[in-house]
C-alpha cells in the first residue's frame, strides 16, 4: 500500500485558528507518517473549489486518498465531495454540518464523515459568559461571522439561548479577520447612532475579531472616546494558547471559548478507517470550554 496522501482545504492564512488547523494537520501527519498538503482558499469559495478539484483531477500517484475540507461557503461543495467520493478519494468536512453526508456514505467505498465544533454550545459558553461579566444587564456590540456561514448562525443561536434577556445586542458582520472587523467597527463609528449607544461589553464570535474590534477603537482620535472603549471588557472565540488564552492572561480580552483544532483529528481518522476499512462516524463533535471558567469571571462595573 503506497503511503497515504491527504489534502487539507482551509479558509484562510490570515486566521489564529486556521493557522492552528494547519499546524494540527501537519502535526497528525508527522506522526503518522503520511504525507499532507495544506492549501488555504483566501476566504473564495471559487478559489476554494478550484484548488480541490484540481487535486481531485491529478493523477493518480499524486492524488489525494483523502480530503478534508473546512469550507468557505454556505453549500461544503456538495459537487465537489461527489467528485472526491467518485474517486475513491475519503472526504471529511470540518466545522460545518453538511447535508449531505448522509447520501454520499451509502454509495461511497471511501470514509466520509463531518468533524465540528459544537458552534451551538460555543454560543452558549458566550451567553453565560455576558451573564457573568454583566449580571446586571447591559448592551453589547456583537460582531459575527459571515451571514451565510453555518457556524455563525450556531453561535448566534447559542449565543441567544443563554443570554439573560436584559442584555441587549448591536450586530456587525466581519467575515473571521481582524482586519473585516476592523473595517467593520470603523463604518458603524461613523454612524450617529454608534455615538449614543451605551455599549457595555464588545463581543466576537472569534478572537481576531475581537482583535479587530479594539485595533478600530485604537485609531480614534478622540481621547475620552478611545480610553472609553477600550475600557470595556472584550470577548472572542477559539481560546487557542498562543493567541486567546494569552490576550485573556494578559488582560486584553476578558474571556474566550476554546474550540480544540480538529484538522489533525480527521487526518488520524481518515488515515485509521483506511487502514482498518472500518467505518466512521457520520458526525463527530469536538468539546469547546470557557477560558476562563465561568466562576473565575468577574462582573464589569461600568465607569
């Protein structure tokens, strides 16, 4: 048996938690002793689709015996998995629940399977998180991932669920980089209404995010205004050691939710369901934890 080759198909470069994808990847395939290609899509779905199928097309001693996709858009390239799976290639999808999963493993001779995070329970972590920071209500500015994004929609859902009904919410968008925050938080600045709004915690649903966010308030010129802002708890998503977890030691952010890497968890099952042929689970999920817990979290008092 020739020596297993996988692709990995991440979003972007410029992501903390892409970044610890990739390194979890590489590390899996280190020890393992297979070889592994990472290849990130520039937040393009096109892109995205267009570097997959090219692998998918290669020829066969170069081809890929497994892929595993964390997708940029809405669909998990539902053709593209057909392709993959046409051709014997194992197809494994991170961070999203993709429909079709279910159909391509009842005619797929490859190990097909989705990897997640548990985003719903991620945005419940982040409610009772505002809770314990603002346990006597308050408002906070909200910055969420991508609209058509899956996770995003969990991690609002989950975020709502927990989150006691005297907080209330201003929502922006950033598609999962500091600087899509930044630029985001920069144009609501410029609204009259932004100069009213009695924020009292600044919220993202990842750490870069919530990176971004200060960085915007960072830039302004007025001084009252900047030291206000950045007076204000912040809290972000992924918790990874390097980023995270060192801005909540540090004091920059008050709190994350650490979501463990998986891309290195779907090279070991890949990698074993080929070796064993036995079969995966359809839907595995990973366990995210507040950083830090729950109880260590003190109240913000207004200045």
């Amino acid at each position: 048996m020739s020596k297993p080759r996988f692709l990995v198909s991440l979003t972007t470069s410029d992501n903390d938690y892409q970044i610890e994808q990739a390194q979890s990847a590489e590390l899996a395939a280190s020890k393992l002793g297979v070889e592994v290609q990472i290849v990130f899509a520039d937040n393009d779905a096109i892109t995205q689709s267009t570097q997959v199928l090219k692998a998918i097309q290669s020829p066969e001693a170069t081809r890929p015996h497994g892929i595993i996709l964390e997708p940029v858009g809405g669909t998990a390239l539902p053709q593209v998995a057909q392709a993959a799976v046409s051709a014997g290639i194992g197809w494994a999808v991170l961070n999203r629940d993709a429909s079709y999963i279910a159909d391509l493993r009842k005619s797929s001779a490859a190990p097909v399977f989705g990897l997640t995070s548990d985003h719903i329970e991620i945005g419940r972590i982040q409610g009772r998180q505002f809770k314990a920071l603002l346990p006597h209500g308050g408002s906070i500015l909200y910055i969420q991932g991508p609209s058509e994004n899956s996770a995003a929609k969990e991690r609002t859902f989950g975020m709502r669920e927990t989150k006691p009904a005297n907080i209330q919410l201003t929502l922006l968008k950033a598609q999962w980089t500091e600087e899509s925050a930044t630029r985001s938080v920069r144009s609501w600045l410029k609204l009259g209404t932004s100069q009213r709004a009695p924020i009292d915690l600044v919220a993202a649903q990842d750490d870069s995010m919530a990176m971004g966010a200060r960085k915007a308030f960072e830039e302004l010129t007025n001084e009252l205004d900047k030291e206000r802002w950045l007076n204000l708890p912040f809290t972000g998503c992924d918790g990874l050691p390097k980023t995270g977890q060192s801005w909540v030691l540090s004091g920059i952010l008050a709190a994350t939710v650490f979501v463990p890497p998986n891309a290195g968890q779907a090279i070991e099952m890949l990698y074993h369901a080929r070796e064993s042929k036995k079969l995966v689970p359809e839907r595995v999920l990973t366990v995210p934890v507040s950083i830090p817990a729950l109880s260590e979290l003190k109240p913000h008092t207004p200045s």
